[in-house]
C-alpha cells in the first residue's frame, strides 16, 4: 500500500511537527499571552468604573506609589480619578466599543495587562459624537498595579472641552 518514500515523508513531516510543537521560546520577553485572566478582567472592572464615573470603586487594585500616566502626564490615582472625573461634566453616553484585552505573561516574571478600545461620548456643548481610538497597558507586580500607561490622540477630545469652557 505504502512504497518506501512515503513511510520516509510521513514519518519526516511527523517529526518536524512534532519538534514545532515542541518548541517553546524562552526568550527573556517571551511568554504567554491569555485573554480571560483576573487580572484582564481588573483591567475590564476599571473601563466600567470610567464610564460611570466611579473609579475610587477600584483604587484597591492600584498600588499606593503606582506611576499612572495619561499621553505622558504623570498622575497619581487620586489625580487620574479627578481628571477622568471631570470629563464627565463635558461628555454624556462615555462608552468603549471594540475592546481587546490581553495579558501577557513574560518570562522575565514581568506581567503586563493589554487593552486597545475606541472612546465615545456625547458632546454636551455640540451633540456632537466622538469617537477616539486608544491604548493602555497596565503593569503588575503580584496582585497590584504599580504603572499604567493611556494614550489616545486628545484633539478632538480637548477641541470640545474648549467649545464647552468658551460657551460656543
């Protein structure tokens, strides 16, 4: 049934598969990414506390020095709290659609949290709906993050915080 050569190819192909399956890359900055873990879930629990405007509900998940940083300002949480806080007197129906988190495990024992999503909200000045794509990461040591990182393109965002201040 089987000539020579195609025991010999069968058998080949079933060692390089095996060998690939095998193969785990422990590279320093390697690991393993899962999508479903607390920590992502955290990550979930802190977007909904945003949107309704009550983030002190998971300041126990943040550790008491973390480095929380917003397009490169540095903030601590009381600071963030206040300023996502504010937001809310400008925009009405804040929502987060095409979210994507992931954590990622390293093999360096660095753990980091993933999340991309786009913003939305409801200009109370103009009506106007905005739509803004951003990226954050949350960086854990044991069950507490110690730094975070949001950016997104704050163009629009401010342009109708000023409409709003200026009364137009």
């Amino acid at each position: 049934m089987f000539n020579k050569n195609s025991v010999v190819g069968m058998i080949l192909l079933l060692m390089v598969f095996t060998i690939a399956c095998g193969t785990e890359d422990t590279s320093e900055w390697s690991g393993k990414i899962v999508q479903n873990d607390r920590k992502s879930e955290i990550v979930l629990e802190f977007q909904k506390a945003y949107r309704d405007n009550n983030l002190s509900s998971v300041k126990s998940h943040f550790s008491e020095n973390a480095v929380l940083s917003v397009n490169d300002s540095k903030l601590s949480f009381d600071e963030l709290n206040a300023g996502f806080s504010d937001g809310h007197n400008y925009f009405n129906n804040i929502a987060h659609s095409n979210v994507t988190v992931t954590t990622m495990y390293y093999n360096n024992g660095e753990v980091y949290t993933n999340l991309w999503y786009d913003w939305s909200g409801v200009s109370k000045a103009t009506d106007e709906t905005l739509v803004i794509r951003g990226y954050a990461y949350f960086k854990w040591e044991e069950d507490k993050i110690v730094e975070a990182y949001n950016a997104f393109d704050p163009t629009l965002y401010n342009k109708q915080l000023s409409t709003t201040e200026l009364g137009l």
